[in-house]
C-alpha cells in the first residue's frame, strides 16, 4: 500500500496534474493527452477552486470487518464530481458538510485531509477533500 | 466471411445459490447448451469464459481451464475474457471473431460469477474495482454512487423524476414474474422503490440489480455447421464494442455512456439496420438509472427523453420497443460476468418463440456496459 500512495502524492497533496503543450489541463497526471495525443506533458498544480456537476450521497457500509484499509469517512458522506475552475473534473468526497447543505453547483474549495489509514498502526493517506466555499 | 450462429443455449436459474458454486454452475449451464444444441463435446473447438472477479469473489483465478477440465473439454483452448459486467458479451464476441475468421467451426461461450460466498459489503468493493481505484474507490465512491452521480444530473437536467426510476424497476419486475430462471420474482409499485432503503441519493435498494450467482451458455457455430445441426439457428448480425475512460471524471458529457452510442452506431452499421428495424431490446440495467441512460445512447429515444418514454409505457412489453422481457439485470439477476452471455440467451429464445415473455421479434439488440460505462459491447440477433 505504501509504495502506491508515494507515486501518487503529486495528486493527493498538491492537486498536481498535467498541462499538454497543446495547453489541454488533465488531472490527475497524464500520460498521453486525451486531446491530440501527444506525450510532452509537464506538471500543473491547480487552484482547488470548482463547482459541484452532481453529487451523491452514500449510505451503504463501505469497509468490510475484514479489511486492514478503512476510509476515514462518517456514514453517511458526500460523493461529487467537481469540476475545477481550469477545467477538468475530479471525484472527491464533500467534508465539513451536511447533505441538505450540498447543492448542484455549488462553489468548492480543495482542502487537505485524511482520506484513510492502514489498520490501526498503518500508514495514514493523506489527500484532497473539498468544503463548501 | 461466414455468417455466425446461436445453436444452442443452457442457462442455470440465478440467484442465491449457497449449494453451487462457480464450476457447478458453469457446467451446469455447458451441459444444457450442449444438449440443446445436439452438439458433442469432441465438436467443440475452443471455449472462452466470461468471468468478472472469480478471484475476489472466490480466491480461484484460471477459471477458464478449470471449467473447460470440469466440462469434459480438455484439451482444447480455453480463454478467460474480463471486462468487469460486459466480460458475458465480451467473451460471445471472442467467439464471434474466431468463428468469423475461419479458424473454428464451432465453439462455446460461457459466462459465469458466483457472488455470494462473501459478505455484501465485500462484494460492493469488488464490483468498485471495475472503476478506477486510484482516483474513485479508495475515495470512497462505490458503484451505486457512481451511477448515482449520473441519475442525478440526468434529473437535474432533464427533469428526470425518482418515479420514472422506480418505473423501470416496476416493468422489470414484472416481466420476471413468468421468468423461471429469474432472481428476483416478485410484483412491486413505484411506492415500494421509493420507500426502499437508501443506498445512494438517489438511488435506493429497490433501484439496484441484485447480488446473484449464475452461469449461461451459448453454443455458437458456422454458417455450414449451424446449417447441418438446426433448421432454426439464430444469427449474429453485427457485434460491437467500444471503450470510454473508466473514469467518469475523465468524459466530457455525464448524462450519457458514450461507449454505448459508440457501439450501438456499428452494430446498426455492420446490419445495415436501423433503430426502427430492432423489436426488442435486452439491456444493461444495473441500475435504473442505467436503462434509462442506454434506451437514450442506443438511440431509441432522444437525450433526456427516457424518463417520459418509460413513464409512457412504451418499454413494456406490448409498448413500442419492449425492453427487457427476461426482466433484465434488475430482476433476473446480475451475476456479473454471466449476465450478457444470458442476453444472448434470452435472444436466442426469443427469436425462437421459446421465450418466457414472447415478444415474437425478428431481430433484438442486445447491451452489455462494463463499469460505469467504460465498456460497452452490442450484439444485434436475427432469425
């Protein structure tokens, strides 16, 4: 597990992803651009600013007794898809909210949280959340 | 290019079957395809096995050969197609393709899942693994709210209501009353859905296709084999599929499955059909939402009009373009990587006027999605 979240920090921490020279924004990294193909990419941090396109909220249990990662998540939480004020589109939990608090589209801001931990002594992922602005 | 035939079918019943497990149901379903078909087992050439998760669900990976083995198959090859709950029609199109080519004469396709041996929650975040990982499960976005995301924008933007939701879950219901191989065989309301338990806003119990184990099969063979075996084959006429990013962040539009319009275009294309020459339709609802989504992408009702065609009743059987007479994922079951190889069975017997719900069609259409549409594959079955 530990190996998988240290190649992703560049998205988790930073909300880093690629700029094509084509000037096409992805999130999270690209490999090849989804707009013209080419593969001269370079990093961009984005702002963490966006709005909700549709969001859910889920109620089902999520981590089974059985599993050693669990979701640092209340039960219900908050599921949307946000899309950033640069222009692409993330998936991210809505913290610090309630859902009847929740609206489509509503201003959003990125905030930097615990997103879930490895048992009780594992290794902690931190990420990006996002809070109504 | 030869032609490819349907000449045999089997299928098991689907459900909660806690005496079977994965090769019981897989050969159960071989048997009866075989049998169907009056077809030897020294006939069949090669296999291929539509399976989701078989490693998640029952720690056993390398079905293909263990369910060729347990089918009296062996030595022949025998190939495992996975893509998440397309890997059914997937797999029919692996069969398909090798038919075409002229490699083969006749081979069989089975697709099979056993679900139940582990907990719910634990097969929520199995199914979470045919989206993205990285950037959708491990946030905690599971597979119901993944089309919940989509249900609610389609509402927000069309005026989609939870009634006309629940609407296709009261049609398919219905129809999987008369259907003996059906999971869930119960008549229930519009107020019964939306009383159910919630699951994911705005998606309830009542709107999800169940957790079910089950096998199909299909026997397919060559113009010249299917015309010296039967006087009553079923013919592929076109078999599509198409990709999308598995992310649904990655797309540029959230109220439709561009994959299935993608597929849906060449299959109509390779039948040099048009939508209005389709009778039935047998699709992928693994969610209401998701029926509503596809008669849209498939291109039987314009976008965003789904909602009103189905409150209309023009998708019951009788209506305009009757959808899922088996009662489709929603009730008859959706034991993932079974449930497309069970469309085409259905078609088989539909076209064949041995259908539970016989809707007496010259020619269905069948949808198959992977994920959250990442996957589509379409099949078009004539007479």
């Amino acid at each position: 597990m530990t190996a998988s979240i240290w190649r992703n920090l560049n998205s988790f921490y930073n909300l880093i992803g690629s700029k094509c020279r084509c000037s096409e924004l992805h999130f999270p990294e690209a490999h090849v651009c989804r707009k013209c193909g080419s593969t001269a990419l370079t990093e961009h941090e984005f702002s963490g600013k966006g709005k909700i396109v549709t969001y859910t909220i889920i109620r089902q249990q999520y981590n089974d007794e059985t599993e050693s990662e669990k979701l640092m998540i209340g039960n219900p939480y908050i599921i949307a898809i946000v899309q950033l004020e640069e222009g692409p589109m993330i998936t991210a939990q809505i913290s610090d909210a309630n859902p009847e608090e929740v609206t489509m589209g509503a201003a959003v801001t990125s905030v930097f949280r615990k997103i879930s931990q490895d048992g009780e002594d594992g290794v902690i992922k931190y990420g990006y959340k996002f809070i109504l602005a | 290019m030869t032609r490819v035939a349907i000449i045999g079918a089997g299928m098991t019943a689907f459900g909660q079957l806690w005496e079977k497990g994965l090769i019981d149901l897989a050969v159960e379903a071989n048997n009866k395809a075989l049998e169907d078909a009056g077809i030897g087992r020294k006939q069949i050439q090669a296999l291929y096995c539509g399976n989701m998760s078989s490693g998640m669900f029952t720690k056993q990976e390398h079905v293909s050969s263990l369910i060729a083995g347990a089918s009296g198959l062996s030595p022949i090859p025998s190939t495992r197609i996975e893509a998440a709950c397309a890997s059914g029609s997937a797999a029919i199109r692996e069969g398909f393709l090798a038919i075409k080519s002229g490699l083969y004469d006749s081979v069989m396709v089975v697709g099979a899942e056993k679900m139940t041996d582990v907990s719910s929650t634990a097969s929520t975040r199995i199914l979470s693994a045919a989206s993205s990982q990285e950037f959708e499960a491990s946030i905690g976005a599971t597979f119901p709210g993944l089309y919940a995301l989509l249900a609610r924008l389609h509402m927000h933007r069309f005026g989609t209501t939870e009634e006309q939701l629940a609407g296709v879950a009261v049609k398919n219901h219905m129809n999987a009353l008369n259907n003996p191989y059906a999971h869930l065989r119960k008549k229930i309301s519009v107020e019964d859905v939306l009383r159910s338990q919630k699951i994911a806003d705005p998606i309830k119990l009542l709107d999800c296709a169940p957790v079910s184990d089950g096998a199909a099969t299909v026997i397919l063979a060559s113009e010249k084999t299917a015309k010296s075996l039967t006087d009553t084959p079923v013919w592929i006429e076109a078999s599509a599929q198409a990709s999308d990013t598995i992310s649904l962040h990655d797309r540029d539009d959230l109220t439709s499955l561009n994959a299935s319009a993608v597929a849906s275009r060449e299959a109509l294309r390779q039948a040099r059909l048009e939508n209005q020459d389709i009778d039935c339709l047998e699709l992928h609802d693994c969610f209401t939402i998701a029926e509503i989504l596809a008669i849209e992408d498939l291109g039987f009702v314009g976008k965003g009009k789904g909602g009103k065609f189905v409150e209309d009743g023009q998708t019951e059987i009788g209506g305009k373009i009757p959808v899922n007479p088996s009662g489709g994922l929603k009730a008859k079951g959706h034991p993932i990587g079974a449930s497309g190889v069970a469309q085409a069975v259905e078609s088989f017997w539909q076209l064949r006027g041995e259908a539970a719900n016989n809707t007496n069609p010259a020619r269905i259409m069948t949808h198959n999605v992977g994920g959250s549409g990442a996957t589509a594959v379409v099949h078009i079955f004539g007479r």
